[in-house]
C-alpha cells in the first residue's frame, strides 16, 4: 500500500490555509508552487508549505486529511505553530 503525507500550504504567517495530502510530497508542493496545484492555492496564492506530516499508509492520511479540515482554525494554527513557529517555508526540508 502507498505511504502519504498531509500538508498544510499559506501565503502569510497567519494567511490563508489550505490542507491536502498526496503520495508524493515533493511533487505535489512543486505543483502548488509553479500554479499547477489546486485552483484554491493558485486563486489565493499559497506557495508556502508550512506544515507536514507522513503516515505509512495512504488512507490514514486521507482520514487524517479530512479529520483536519473539519478542525477549527485556531487548532490550525497552533498544530502549526507547535512544528513551525516562525511559518518558515519547509519545502526545502522535505528529504524522503
């Protein structure tokens, strides 16, 4: 079975949020990132990944995924802030 990663992407310290997941991190970010991602993240702009996390098997990163959506945004951000305070760009670090 697949492995797979849930992520969270922002245009701002604080800005707008948007959860995904995927089975190829690095790919999927550098889609967001050159506008070949969602239309959500191409319309607001969300090039900075700011949050991940892997899960051995895609579907518990789905349900994972969906579970996050449904959380308010203040758990949003303070999952966030708990692994990347400064909201820094972790797209660099992705090294799998």
């Amino acid at each position: 079975m697949k492995q797979g990663w849930v992520y969270i992407m922002t245009n701002a310290p604080f800005g707008t949020l948007y959860i995904g997941v995927t089975s190829d991190l690095a790919t999927r970010i550098w889609q967001h990132k050159n506008s070949h991602g969602s239309e959500f993240c191409r319309e607001h702009g969300l090039t900075r990944l700011v949050y991940w996390e892997h899960h051995d098997h895609i579907d518990a990163a789905i349900a994972r995924e969906k579970a996050m959506k449904a959380w308010k945004r203040v758990w949003k951000t303070r999952l966030i802030e708990q692994h990347n305070p400064a909201w820094d760009d972790l797209y660099e670090q992705i090294n799998y």
